[in-house]
C-alpha cells in the first residue's frame, strides 16, 4: 500500500500458534517436514522478531494460500545425533491494555516441557522489561527423538482478516 508517496504496510491482525516435527533425509529435508506437519510448508516463512501487534485476535487454524509470504515468528531445532531429545517452544505475553504481545522462540536438546518453561519464562521477562502488565500467556512446544536426521518446530504465524 501507497500513501503520498510513503510505503505503508499492513500489520497482520490475527495470529495461531502450531508445532510440528518430523524425520528427514538431511537436516534441511527434516525442517521442511516438520513445517508441513505444522502447516505452513507450502508458504514462504517471513522471520518475525517476536511483536505480536495490538488487537491481533488469535484463531485456531489459519489456511494460507500455497506460495504466499507468511509473518511468523519461530523456533526450531535439527539433529543428526541419534536418540538425541530434541524440542521447540513458542510463547506469546498479551498485555492487559491493548493486546500488545512479545513471543518468544527458544529451542534446544531437551524436553518439550523445559523448553516451553523456559519461553513461557522469557515472554514474562520481556513484558517486565517493558512495564507491561501480562493479561495472558500463550505456548505451545513440539519434541521429537531422532532416528537420522530430526527437527521440532514451534511457531506464532500471523496473517491478515481481510486476505482470508
């Protein structure tokens, strides 16, 4: 979008969390899996770092059209070690006034329960830091053991009411 010569851009307005993991025959071939376990492997992942915008809604499933750009803020883990435990985890502090929100991403050889413990912990902290009062916090994390080549997957994709 165009306004008297200044680019503007859309802020995404709703948002979900998912998780996925999966096996593969490389390490990139397992993180591709596990992003279409997930549900966004048939897009094009945009690196967020970790805003959730005011008044974003949250929705239990978004469905993006194949190939589309998608904002998402994201933590992952590969391995090639066998039997290693590896795990993602997502988590998103919601302010009390405006639905303002910082997600955290962390990831690690570990459980999924550490893992979201921990995320829950920095979502907390980063809220504190900006004197912001929690009104809710979100997570979601995914495990996985790997057989040859492993990834876990946790992410807050966000999208736009008016392109659904």
């Amino acid at each position: 979008m165009e306004s008297e010569g200044i680019t503007v851009f859309e802020i995404p307005d709703i948002y979900t969390l998912i998780s996925g993991t999966s096996e593969g025959t490389s390490k990139l071939g397992a993180f591709d899996n596990a992003i279409l376990n997930a549900g966004v492997g048939n897009t094009n992942l945009i690196k967020l770092s970790s805003i959730l915008p005011p008044g974003a809604s949250f929705q239990n499933r978004i469905v993006y059209p194949r190939g589309v750009l998608v904002p998402i803020a994201y933590g992952s883990i590969s391995s090639d070690v066998k039997g290693e435990m590896i795990a993602a985890s997502v988590a998103i502090a919601i302010s009390a006034d405006d639905g303002f929100g910082v997600i955290m991403e962390y990831s690690g050889i570990t459980s999924a329960e550490e893992v979201e413990k921990t995320a829950r912990k920095m979502a907390e902290d980063a809220m504190k830091h900006r004197n912001v009062k929690i009104k809710e916090l979100k997570s979601l994390s995914s495990e996985h053991i790997v057989v040859n080549f492993g990834c876990a997957f946790a992410a807050v994709p966000m999208w736009y009411l008016n392109l659904l």
